[in-house]
C-alpha cells in the first residue's frame, strides 16, 4: 500500500473561485492509502514546493497527487519537487482541476465534484505507479546537415565553428543550392555569388565539415544522439579524387544538346558537366540521361581527354554508412510548376517566365551574359509587367494558400534593377497587397516606386493574351482606378510560388519528422521552439519549415546550429522512462507491436526460458528504451498484453476509468 | 401410479408452476435446457440437456458475500438468503444419480451451506430414458434409465405420461394435483421392457467399470496418458457439461462500489486451475488431463465407497471440441489389464 | 430576412473569402459595360449595399461565363453572386422577359449555343 | 450514470492524447469555454494507446459514453498512432454495433491543440448526444451498479 | 483418398523425412474422430483415418509439433492451410520443421450437425460415393454429405492451398460466389434493437468452456489474457451480461484481421452459438473498408490492424453506413 500526499490548490482564486479545495482536501483524505491531504494558495510557489517537501519527508509518503493546473503547465515543476524530497519523480500524478474544472464550470458544487473525482482517479493510479529511472544513451559528436544551400552551408559552418563534425549531404553534384542562381540579393543589391561562394568554399576547406554532393539520404534509423544513416552516393562516372576541374571535358564532350538546369533550361550545357563556375566541390559529372557513351557505350570523348584518368563509366551507386548524433534538415525550396495557371500563358508564350528564371536572364553568368533580352527573339523588352501571388495565397485547390512572402521584395529588387539599368524599360507590377516587413524592406520598396518610378498597379492580372506580333497583352484591374487595363507588354514576369522540395516528403517520413499538409516541417512549438522538429534529434533550417528570405534563412540556421551544438555538447541523453516494454514470459513472438512501431524500437530474439522446470526456447519481443517514444501502439497490437507502457500501464488507466466512473 | 395425457402435460406443468418454481427441459438454438417454466412452454424431444441439471444446485457463478469499503473501513455483508422451494421436471436417471456424488462433496463435513440451502428444498422428478442413445453407458455405473431415482419417477408410455412417487417429498408434490389420475402399473412394465431391449443394444452396454476404483499408482503412472491427452485442447466443455464435476474457483469481484466475493465453476483441464503460490501443480495438459479422470474413475471411488463420479449420461461424448472422452480413456486404460 | 443574407443563401457564397486582388475584375470579359465589376459586387454585398447592385445594368451585362469564377484563387465565385442578385431583381417582376416562342425569331445562326442558353437562365423567371 | 433532481446526468469517459486533444481540452479552459462536468478526462500518451479494453471496462463501471480524442491525422505526434487508432476504434464501434449497442455512445474525434473550440463543442454535442439516448443498458455490468 | 495419405505418411515416416504425422485418428464410434500425432507405421495403418467427418482442423498443434525435433508431416483441407500460413506469417509455427501435405476437400460433416437433422442413436456411418449410410438404434438412414455439411463448408471461401509442399488431390480456386457474408448482412439489416435481441440470445447460451478460443488457431497466447489476473479482465466465468460480451467482443477484437475464418470456433461450440459471426463482421468490415483481405493467403502478409493508409474512413462511417438507424 502506498503513502500517499494529496495537496490540492487554490492557484489564488483561479482554482479556488470555483471549487471548494478545502472540501477537496477533506473528502480526499478518506481515500485508500491518503495520508495526508492539505490545501494551499499557490502549489507552485517555493512555499507550495517547501510544504509539499516536508510532507513527503514527515509522512514518509511513496506517492504524490497534487491537484492543480494542467500538468502540461507544472508536471516538470512537481516532478522536481518530489525528486528534491527524495521521492521517485514518477511517483506523481497531477489532477487538472484548473483547465477542466474551475475554468470550465461555474457550478461551484459541481465543480467541487468533479475535482474530487478527478482526485479520486490520481489518486488510484498513483496507487499502481512505480519509480522510473530515464535510461541514458551515448551521444555521437557528429551532426548531418541534409541539403547543401545557404541554410545547410551556415548551420554546418557554424557547428563545425565550434568544433563538432559536421556532414553535408547534397543531392546536386554541387552545393550552394538556390542562392547560386540568383543575381543581386535584396535590400542591398549586392551580388549573390560575391556573398556565397565564400561560405561554399570556406566549407570545402573546414576539415570538420565533409560534403556528401551529388548524394541523398536513403536510410535513417536510431534515435536522438544515435542515428545511423545511410548516404546513397550516385554514380558520377567521375572519380571525386581524381578529377581536378579544369572543364575540358565539359567543353569537348559532343552532347551538347542538353538543358541546362542551372539556368532553368534557357541554355544547353553538355553531358558531362560542372553546373557553374564556382562549384563546389569543383568536379565534373556525366549525365547519364544523355551520356551516348552510357546509354549506347560508343564516344568516350571525355575519357579521351581527361588528362588524370579521372572518368569512370562503370562506377556504381556506393552506399556509407555513418552515426550521427543530430540531423538537420535544410531541404529548401522551389518554385512550384505553372501548368495549373493557363490564364498567364506561361506555357504559350516564351516571354512569360519566372522570377527565378528572370535571375538567370539577368545575370553576368546566365545565358545572356547579363543583357536582359526576351528570350522568344532576344530583343530588348521595352515594357515589362511582373504579376505578384501568382499560386500564392490561393485556396482554389491550384496553388498555396500560403503567402510566398520573397516575392514582394524580389519583385522590388528586379523592378529597380531594371530600371536601373534600362531606363527606357516601363515597368508595371500588379499585386493584391506588398507585404514588405522587415528591415530595411518597406523602404526598399519604396524607393522602387519613389525614385525608379516603377509603375505599382494594385488589381490582380485576370489573362495575358500572346499577340501575333509578338507582344502580350495583359488584362487586368486597376482597382484603385476603377477601370480594366489592356496593357500591351514584351515581357511577363510571373511571381510564382515556392513550395517545400519533393525530397522533403520521403526524407520526413525516414526521420519520423512531422509535415503539415503543405509538406513544410513542423517544428516543436511555432514560437518557442521554431527550429527543432518534435522528432527529437531532427533541427530545422531555413525554408523546409516555412518560406524564408536569406536573412531569415541564415538567421535560423544559425540558431538551428545553437541548438545542435547544444545537444553534441552532452555527452549522454537522458530519455523518456515512460517507455514500452515486454512481458517476455507473455510474449508469442508474433510481431504485430514491431509491425506497427513508428520507430523500430522492437527487435525479437530466440530466448530460452525455464518453464515447468524445462528449458523452453521462445521468440519474444524487446523494447529499445532508448528508440521507444511511448505512443503505446504497440500495447493494442498485442493481444496477449505483454506489452505495457510504463507511466500509462494498463491497470493505471484502468484505475482511472474504474475511480471516474465509480460515484 | 398416477398418470396424465401428454397432451395435457401444459395443465401439470401450470399447476406446479403456480406452487413452486418448476423446471422442465425445453428447446433453446443451443439444444435442450433445463428452463424455469413458462405458460406455452414444452417439454423437449430430446434424450437429454446439453448442461447439465447440477446448475440448479450448484450454478455457474455464485456470489457469496459482499465487502463494503467505506473511507478505509471494511464490512462483510452476508447476502444469503433462504433458497424458495422448486421443482426440477424430467431428470434422467444418470443425472439423478449426479445429485449423489455431488452430496458426497458439498454435505460432508465442512458442509456447503449454498449447496445445501437449494438442494434441500429442490424436488426431483425423474424421467425414464425411452430412447437412450449410443452415447450413453449409465449401465456401467450400475444406473437404470428404466426405473430412474428421485422424489418422484416417471414414465412416458404411449400418449400418456405416469408418476410413481418415491420418497415423501414426491408423495407431497403429486398431492392434490387435480390433473393426475390413477393408473395401471401395466403399461409402465411395457414401457421398461422396451427400455431394456434398447439398452442391450447399445453399443457402450458392455464397457465395465470394474477395473477402476482400484490399482491408484498403477493408472497414474500409465504410460497411455500421453497419446490419450495429445489432442486435448485443454478447453472446459468436458467438465462445464458433466453433471459430477465439481471443482470452483472463488473470486473478488471489485464492483467500484464494494467486492463481490463469487464463486464459479473451474475446470481442472485449465492451466490455472489450483494455482499455487509457485505456479499450478500441473503443468503439463497430460496431468491436467490425467487428474480429471483419475479422479473420476480412481480417487472419487477410494473415497466414497466405491462409487464412481462418472454416470454415463455420454455429455462429455458428444460435446468434446476434439472427440476425446471418458470411455476412450477407460478403453485404453483397461487394455491388457485382464492378462 | 435582410437582402443580403437572400443573396447569400441564394448563391451559396461565401464573401468573407475575398482577399480583394481584383483577379476577378481582371478577368472579366464584360468589365467595359459594366457599371459595377464583378470585385464590386463581391465587396458591395459583403457591405450588405445590395439595392444598388440591383438596380444596375451590370446584372444583365455579366456574360456569365464564369471567367471570374475560375480565375478566383480564393473560390469566391462573383458570376453566382451576380446570378443571384438579378434573380432577386427579376423575380419580383412577375413575369418571363422572354418567352419560349419568341425566340426563333431571335435567333442568330452565328449565335453561341451557350449564349442561348445563358439567354433562357438569365431571362426566364 | 447518476441522477441530480431526477435529471440524468450521463457519465463520460475522455481519452485525450497528451499532445493535442489533451492540449485542445487545455485551450478549451484556459479560453473558458463551458462543457458539461459529466466529461472527465484520461491523459494518454497518443490516442493508438487507447486499448478497446479501456472503453468495454468504463461502460462495465457504469460510463454512459466514451470518446476518444487524438490528433488530426497526419498530426500524430508519434507519426502513425492516430491511423492506427481510427482503424482500431472503426472496427469496434463497428462490432458493438453489429451487437446492437448503440453506436452514439462511442466516438472518436480529431481536436488539434489549438482547437479548444472544437473541443468544447465536441463535448458538448457528445454529452447531448448520449443524454438523448439515455443509461448505458445494453453493456452495463448489473453487479457494479450502486 | 485416405489410402494415398496413409500410403504419403508411410513413405515420409519411413524415409525419415519427417518424424511424426499429425492426421485424424479413428473413434469409438465412426464420427468421433480425435486428432492425433503418428509416430510409427503400425499406428498408421491401424488407425488412421480420413473421411468426410474428419472436421478438426489440425494446424494448431504444429505450435507444439514444430518446436520438437525432426519434420512433423501435416495433412491440411485448404481452409487449414489458410490457418497454418497465418501462423507461420506469425512465427508461431517454425516453417522449416513441417511437411505440409494439401489435400482436396469437398466440405466436412459431423455428429452434430447430423444429429440436428433428428437422426439419433447413431451406430455405424460409413460413406459411399458422398452418400452417408448411417444405421442407428431406431433404423437406418441415407444421407448426402452435402446435406449435413457444416456452414463453414456450405460457404466455403477457398478450395486453394496457400502453403504446402505437396499436394493430394487437385488444387483449387479461391470461391468466387462464396456467400459467407449474407448472414452478417442479414444482420447488420436489423435493427440495433433487433441485433441486442439476437445476439443476447445467442451469447446468454456461453457457458465460458473456452472451447472456442482453445481451438482457434489465431488463439495461441502462451497466457490468454483472460486467464491473466494481471491484465484487468480476468474472468474464469461470465457472470452477467457484460461479461459475456466482453468475452467474446475482445477476443474477436484480438483475432480480427488474423482470423482465416475456419469456422472451429462455431463447430465446437458445445452451445451451437454462432461465434463466426463476430469474426465475419470484422472481416466484412475490413474488406469493405480496406481493401478485400484474406488472413493467411500469402505468408508475411502485413494484417489490417498493424496497417493503414492516410485516407482510411474516418470511424463515424459506422454512424453512415448499412443497418437501420432507428438508435
């Protein structure tokens, strides 16, 4: 039988104004094994600890109810408490006569009731509760960044700044991600590539950091501080340590004829290629999609000219297996397809393009070397209107009902480049709102209207017509105007919508990360804990979790980086006690709670067992207390009821249903 | 001899009925049972019940006494009360003879006061098996289906049904019955005659039981238990239909608002039957297995004079999941014991 | 009940959903002959200043070619709340503006077989 | 079951799981949203813990309804519990429908954390719903009536 | 038939492929056939047997038989073999210790269900041609096997063999007009008043013998939960109502997408309760809500309740779907 303390609080009228606690107090007194049971003003005060500290100490007390606030709000607190006083954390149960009761009801008998029932049933299942210790797992001192863009690039500086391993897996043959596309950043117009490739090299050269391009994620398995990851390595048909850079290859391979993704297929590139100049790292790779040698093994051209020897047609997929003890999930972005919004004619017309591709088109490095031309007939565009929203905030089931939030200051910053440095150009942009919060921002955008005289036009475009002379006519709403504009221009540039990149969803599902239904992560708490996933052990960085900026961007993959350093700072983790675990004299070996395990915490294993006085070999299940999470799936799918869940045991609940159903 | 109509058997059953509660084997989706009398219900056609009549003296589950928890206080309740008198309609002869080795348990010393409470105020009236079946072998037990025991025997010949009281008990139920009319003793003699020209066809006529109730260690450490037990499933339709078992488990029932102190029939084929601090004694099905027979045929007769605890009523034959019964153990068993 | 809740119940649109783009009314074939445009109708019965509307030429001038409808990235659907507002100022007008033998005489070869039908929804009772 | 003034006043047992209908339940209080005190709530870790059990031995104790709570799926913070749950609890009230127990009596719910709203009306329409139908008859255990 | 199986266990037995053979051995009389484990040719040719009564289904006790050494030769009808696969895809049953022998089968009979048919005093039945001769104490009877077939038989699901070795016999199809589910349709037709009544008169009749869950081949807990004080619902009899539901509903519950509807659960039930009902419901409900689903047609096969898809219905499609609604 246990000892047991009730203590019951006031939360000063909060509790008090609608129950009676003393009421509370007395009629929890005559509970089976109630010791003591007293009331006070505040429980969580360092009074309230202090009398609940020398009860258990007077009373000799081996269980614990305190009824009070929710125990999302004070269970740690109490926990602490009763530890101080010696007690088992785990031999407390809270009561949650604040959040269901005295809030919820006005009735002050019915209220007093119910509190007392709720007491009743904590204190029967405190009755069944036994003391757990968290079991403690080694942490390993390496952490992998998933996705190899500026947030990937800045949490793995950073970690590896202050001294951890850090590993970076990217999927493309080089790391930058989308920031190597673009031409100037916002609000200071400086240059994208003068601000990022020092950070791609600085992580080439760390020796903490290794970069994994040109490869993914295929297996995760472990837990927090223990992850075993499997990095699939695809084939480049280039070998990493040979190849030194120099492109000849990339110059005389004869498949030519392939689009080039880093300019979002404005320009061809070859075969065999290295994505831009600066690449990091800087070595070449062949498309196999279009190798001739590859698919049909005749030309060689590459081989022939690669002065180290460094081709390879008959490399394979390799696999590495690598422990992590933290992962880091900076998957990105992308814009999303266009097919859905004909009324643009982005598919009809080859004047109609993207922001991003507007990037390209712009820049020093793109296909036009920096001129912007149409690309339909490279003549220069002498009007040009940009169309903001377009998929964003859209709740027709087309797009995302999310605001985007880049493009109003993207749009800003081609609106005022282009006026820069074509004056002649007219340029309209036509938008639902400008959301421009920030530092710096609204500013920015005002000088777009202010001194570039960029013409803000506010009504959403309804179509863009292609003319047979080649121009578009956009037809929208001047709302401010009252009046339907038909506005003929020479080039349209839609601001399309960003999206969580297709990797995200598989990669989530490894990790047992949770995504909200725009397939962006979700993180632990929206405010307090913005870069952590409730998975733990999984950190977020950058625009997986949500449409970002670069400053923002960096800014959390940074503090992303805080928050990894702080768990590969501890040398072991203390887990959750409340923990599955299986009754091996009950267990068949029958596999349905390792079936339905979301963390494949459950192995089985062949045990002898004495039973009747003979040696029996069994199948039987256990438990990684260290993997299991405690949902309790697995206590269901058993139906021999081996399996129990620590904390929350069968007859614990069961206790609780029997004392509330009782009176 | 008294004697009634079978077509006016509804007008016996409602005046017994309006005196005391009356019991009559009826027809249920599950076979015959004995069911307490309702206007319109009839008699069924069948030899006997699937369960058998010991539910009315000994039934499935019973509560014993109640424990009132009160703050930390505790308090017994005794929930007893005085049995009404009732009558139990249509017994067959093997199932009367039941009642007996049932006595032997629940009325010796410690008496069973809930038996004893139902058992004396029950009256029987037994039935004489016109057509037994191939499953019965109440011959072996030295029982007669024609000329069945019980406070009043009875008999079906032709259309008519006849009554012959047999202890005072009976003499007093049958008084005053209006319905009933006296009879020749001649038809009955007809009715028996023809009885036993069945029972010396009966298949299971010649199975003896005088090998048993003897020779203890010698059965015990038979090695024929293991191909005899191999197929049992360890299941209690065995013991839940026999009519001699009599083993029950006793059990607190935590109602929320006080404990139900119940007892409920066991069966001894179970694996926590007679559960020890250290386990069961039994381990194995095959000892579990052993016990029920042993103790039926071996250790119920070394006690009690001889008489078996099995009454050939053929139950178990019929009603076991996998066809293994007493008459195949005592088959096996008695092979080569004549030698 | 108020007209604007008849409007609301009638077309089964939910106007709160407008985020006010204009998308609408620049989609809007019809906008020149208009004298309220589709986004007006949107925001003018969310104000409940509803007679207007009825008043107007525009409820007759909307082509209903529902343009307006699928452009809307919020699924507001304006050409039902027009549909709705001219059955509100039809109805009460007691009779057909159109009658079935009327119409051979109407007949244009070159004439759309919807408009035809938009013709009889719009003009009947 | 009990009865004030002659009123009854069903029981109902709640399991929320601890992360967001114990969360949404949290909100409903902290946002003073009023439901019946005939519900009482049971903390579990994930509404895939609710073991059919639980609710057979709460109408057994004499619960008028049950219901369980847990997060929207796709929202399970165990990842899969919830689906697991729905197929589970599908399947049963299914079963105690086929035996003709009534089916009102049992139910599963989404209530995410910040749905305190939802979890009010839940509660509310739920506690109606079985008030309408009455005492448990049909799956009570007559011994642990009072 | 029985000569080629007694002929195949021979041969296996004296190879010394296998150790031991689990088949039907003969009875008392001609119907009570025991299931039971051969070890020598003698006991074969002696006593075994099989017929249109042999109805137990005998992969249960390979969870026994495959843990002991050598091979255990099994004869299993399709419907057996269903139940083998699922303890098998369970690893109740150790695959590499048993020698699987399909063998055709065109429905069992047994005593009870001809017994129900009046036919009493039974003292000899032999078979000819699917036609029972059975002589009894009152006179003899022909009867067509077809016409005591047991239910399960008479809706039979699947004449094919998902596991075996060898085969004796032809193989067969999954039935395709099986009817097996018009009877819970039946049911769930009726209104909730009218399922409490039928099913409180058929589970009031339990009288707890565990016959049905001792034979069932998904029932192979090493402790059954039921016999557990520690699980909290512990019940050596159904002392009231409730009782009996919660007996059988979670024991349903437990089987439910495990079960292979092999119907031993009905068969021997001593109180003819039809307890493949319950079991049906589950596998109707499964079917109609996940996607057709059969426990132990292919081995490994991932159960419905260990399984789920992010658009499975919601549980309220019980509120919406089939039965009256009249609650």
């Amino acid at each position: 039988m246990q000892r047991i303390g009730v203590f019951v609080c006031h939360c000063g009228t909060n509790i008090a104004a609608t129950v009676d606690v003393k009421a509370v107090a007395e009629a929890l007194k005559y509970e089976p094994g109630v010791v003591v049971s007293e009331e006070y003003q505040y429980m969580c005060s360092e009074a309230g600890q202090e009398l609940i500290k020398n009860a258990i100490k007077e009373n000799a007390l081996t269980g614990v109810v305190v009824c009070s606030c929710s125990p999302r709000m004070h269970e740690a607190t109490f926990r602490k408490t009763v530890a101080a006083a010696g007690l088992n954390p785990y031999m407390l149960e809270i009561a949650n006569i604040r959040e269901q009761v005295s809030w919820i009801h006005k009735n002050i008998e019915e209220a007093t009731e119910k509190a007392i029932i709720l007491g009743r049933a904590a204190i029967a299942k405190v009755h069944l509760n036994a003391p757990l210790t968290a079991g403690e797992s080694p942490v390993v001192k390496r952490a992998l960044v998933i996705g190899g863009g500026i947030a990937g690039i800045q949490t793995a500086l950073d970690i590896a700044e202050a001294g951890f391993e850090v590993d970076i897996v990217e999927k493309n043959p080089t790391i930058g991600g989308k920031m190597t596309q673009l031409d100037k950043t916002f609000p200071t117009l400086d240059c994208a590539a003068c601000i990022l490739t020092p950070k791609m090299v600085d992580c080439a050269q760390n020796d903490k950091i290794k970069i994994y391009s040109y490869s993914e994620v295929s297996e995760v398995k472990g837990f927090v501080g223990n992850f075993d990851v499997t990095i699939k390595r695809k084939a480049r048909y280039v070998d990493e340590n040979k190849c030194t850079g120099c492109g000849l290859c990339t110059e005389k391979c004869p498949q030519k004829k392939v689009p080039n993704e880093f300019n979002l297929g404005l320009d061809n590139r070859r075969a065999i290629y290295i994505p831009f100049a600066q690449a990091v790292p800087k070595i070449a790779t062949i498309d196999a999609d279009y190798c001739t040698m590859l698919k049909s093994g005749k030309c060689g051209v590459c081989s022939k000219v690669c002065t180290v020897g460094a081709i390879d047609y008959k490399q394979q997929d390799t696999y590495v297996n690598e422990k992590y003890g933290a992962i880091v999930v900076a998957t990105g972005f992308n814009p999303i397809k266009l097919d859905k919004y004909d009324e643009f004619a982005y598919s009809q017309s080859a004047d109609v393009i993207t922001s991003l591709e507007l990037e390209r088109l712009m820049n020093a490095a793109g296909p036009n070397g920096g001129t912007l031309l149409r690309p339909s007939d490279k003549k220069h565009p002498h009007r040009i209107a940009f169309i903001q929203c377009v998929g964003s905030r859209c709740d027709d089931g087309k797009g995302k009902s999310y605001c985007s939030k880049i493009c109003c200051m993207y749009t800003a910053k081609h609106a005022m480049l282009i006026r820069e440095k074509y004056p002649d150009t007219e340029v309209y942009v036509f938008y639902i709102d400008v959301r421009t919060p920030g530092k710096n921002f609204d500013e920015f955008y005002r000088r777009a209207v202010e001194e570039y005289g960029v013409n803000y036009i506010k009504g959403m475009v309804g179509k863009v017509l292609p003319e047979p002379d080649g121009t578009l006519t956009v037809r929208a709403s001047d709302l401010l105007n009252g009046t339907q504009l038909n506005l003929s221009c020479d080039l349209v540039v839609l601001a399309a919508a960003i999206e969580p990149d297709k990797s995200a969803r598989p990669l989530a599902t490894m990790l047992t990360a949770s995504m909200d239904t725009n397939d962006f992560f979700t993180e632990a708490h929206p405010k307090l804990r913005p870069v952590e996933s409730p998975t733990a052990g999984i950190f977020l960085s950058g625009a997986c979790q949500g449409p970002k900026d670069i400053p923002e961007t960096v800014s959390q993959a940074s503090a992303c980086a805080a928050k990894v350093i702080g768990l590969l700072a501890k040398n072991t983790l203390k887990g959750n006690p409340c923990v599955a675990h299986s009754d091996e004299l009950l267990c068949n070996g029958c596999s349905s709670c390792e079936k339905v395990c979301p963390y494949g915490a459950i192995s089985y294993s062949d045990k002898e067992f004495r039973i009747n006085g003979k040696m029996v070999t069994r199948r039987v299940a256990s438990v990684n207390p260290a993997v299991c999470q405690g949902c309790g799936a697995c206590t269901v799918a058993c139906p021999s009821g081996a399996m129990d869940l620590r904390g929350f045991s069968n007859s614990q609940i069961m206790a609780e249903v029997d004392a509330i159903c009782k009176w | 001899m008294l004697k009634i109509k079978l077509s006016e058997l509804p007008i016996l059953f409602d005046a017994l009925s309006a005196k005391n509660k009356l019991y009559i084997p009826s027809d249920t989706k599950g076979g015959a049972r004995f069911l307490p009398y309702e206007n319109g219900m009839k008699l069924t056609k069948e030899l006997n019940t699937v369960r058998s009549p010991k539910d009315l003296f000994f039934p499935q589950t019973e509560n014993l006494m109640d424990f009132k928890l009160e703050g930390k206080k505790i308090e017994v309740i005794d929930t007893r009360e005085e049995c009404e008198d009732f009558v139990i309609f249509g017994v067959r002869a093997c199932d009367v003879r039941s009642f007996e080795v049932l006595d032997r348990v629940f009325l010796s010393e410690p008496i069973d006061t809930y038996y004893k409470n139902r058992r004396e105020h029950g009256v029987i009236v037994s039935l004489a098996c016109n057509r037994p079946e191939e499953t019965c072998f109440c011959s072996t037990f030295d029982i007669d289906c024609a000329n069945p025991e019980g406070d009043v025997a009875s008999y079906i010949c032709g259309d008519e049904m006849y009554f012959e009281p047999l202890t005072e008990k009976g003499s007093e139920l049958l008084l005053g019955l209006s319905c009933l009319s006296e009879g020749s003793e001649a038809p009955v003699y007809e009715c028996k005659r023809n009885i036993y020209e069945i029972k010396s066809k009966l298949p299971l006529s010649t199975l003896s039981a005088e090998k048993f109730g003897k020779d203890m260690m010698e059965y015990f450490n038979s090695d024929k238990w293991d191909e005899l037990s191999e197929a049992c499933l360890g299941c209690g339709t065995c013991t839940f239909v026999c009519p001699t078992c009599q083993c029950y488990d006793i059990k607190d029932f935590d109602t929320g608002n006080g404990i139900k102190r119940f007892r409920c029939w066991d069966s001894c084929m179970y694996s926590d039957f007679t559960k020890m601090a250290h386990g069961n004694p039994r381990v194995s099905q095959k000892e579990r297995f052993r016990q029920r027979f042993m103790h039926k045929l071996v250790y119920y007769p070394m006690n009690n004079d001889g008489l078996f605890s099995c009454v050939g009523c053929g139950r178990c034959l019929s009603k076991c999941p996998i066809s293994m019964n007493i008459v195949k153990v005592m088959k096996k068993l008695g092979e080569g014991k004549d030698e | 009940m108020d007209l604007k809740e008849q409007v609301l119940i009638m077309s089964g649109v939910d106007v709160r959903k407008c985020m006010a783009c204009g998308k609408c009314s620049g989609a809007c074939p019809s906008y020149n002959e208009m004298e309220y445009h589709p986004h007006q109708f949107v925001s003018m019965v969310k104000k409940g200043n509803i007679e207007p509307l009825m008043k107007s030429e525009s409820v007759y001038k909307c082509l209903t070619c529902y343009a307006c409808i699928e452009r809307c990235p919020r699924g507001v659907e304006p050409a039902k709340l027009i549909e709705a507002i001219r059955l509100l100022a039809v109805r009460p007008q007691g009779s057909n503006h159109i009658k079935a033998d009327d119409i051979p005489s109407l007949l244009d070869p070159e004439l759309p077989q919807q408009a035809i039908v938009t013709a009889f929804r719009k003009y009947s009772k | 079951m009990q009865m004030v003034n002659n009123e009854f006043k069903p029981k109902i047992v709640a399991f929320c799981c601890n992360w967001c209908s114990y969360a949404g339940a949290d909100l409903a209080g902290t946002n003073r949203l009023q439901y019946p005190a005939e519900v009482k709530i049971i903390r579990v870790p994930c509404s895939c813990r609710v073991n059919p059990m639980f609710i057979l031995r709460a109408f057994q104790r004499g619960a008028d309804g049950v219901i369980i709570c847990g997060c929207h799926p796709g929202d399970c913070h165990y990842t899969t519990g919830n689906y697991y749950a729905r197929r589970r609890m599908t399947l049963l009230f299914s079963m105690l429908d086929f035996l003709g127990i009534e089916k009102e009596r049992t139910r599963l719910e989404w209530v995410s954390a910040a749905e305190g709203q939802k979890f009010a009306s839940t509660m509310n329409d739920f506690v109606k719903t079985v008030t309408e139908l009455g005492e448990n008859k049909r799956l009570e255990d007559l011994r642990c009536k009072k | 038939m029985q000569e080629m199986m007694k002929k195949k266990a021979i041969e296996l037995l004296q190879s010394g492929e296998v150790a031991r053979v689990l088949g039907w051995k003969k009875g008392e009389f001609d119907y009570d056939i025991t299931p039971a484990v051969f070890e020598s040719v003698e006991e074969i040719e002696k006593e075994f047997i099989y017929n249109s009564l042999c109805s137990p289904n005998l992969s249960k006790y390979l969870v026994k038989e495959s843990r002991k050494e050598g091979k255990t030769l099994i004869f299993l009808k399709p419907c057996d073999s269903y139940s083998l696969s699922q303890l098998i895809t369970e690893h109740r049953v150790i695959r590499e210790y048993v020698y699987a022998v399909g063998i055709e089968c065109y429905g069992k009979t047994d005593a009870d269900t001809i017994k129900q048919k009046g036919i009493k005093g039974i003292t000899r039945i032999t078979e000819n041609d699917g036609v029972l001769n059975i002589e009894t104490l009152y006179g003899n009877e022909k009867v067509p096997v077809y016409e005591v077939l047991r239910e399960r038989c008479v809706n039979c699901k699947s004449k094919k063999h998902p596991v075996y070795d060898e085969l004796i016999g032809e193989e067969g199809e999954m039935v395709d007009d099986c009817e097996r589910f018009d009877e819970v349709a039946k049911i769930e037709a009726m209104t909730p008043e009218e399922r409490f009544a039928f099913f409180r008169n058929e589970l009031s009749r339990c009288i707890r013998c565990n016959a049905c869950r001792n034979v069932c081949p998904a029932c192979t807990c090493e402790k059954c939960v039921f016999d557990n004080d520690a699980s909290g619902i512990a019940q050596k009899a159904a002392s009231d109502s409730f009782e009996e539901n919660m007996f059988h509903i979670i024991r349903a519950f437990h089987v439910a997408g495990r079960c292979t509807d092999c119907g031993e659960c009905s068969r021997v039930c001593p109180q003819n309760i039809p307890l493949h009902l319950l079991n049906r419901k589950f596998i109707k409900d499964i079917n109609e809500l996940y996607g057709n689903y059969h426990a132990g047609e292919n081995i490994g096969n991932r159960s419905p309740l260990t399984d789920y898809t992010q658009n499975d219905a919601e549980p309220n499609i019980v509120y919406e779907r089939g039965g009256k609604n009249n609650a």
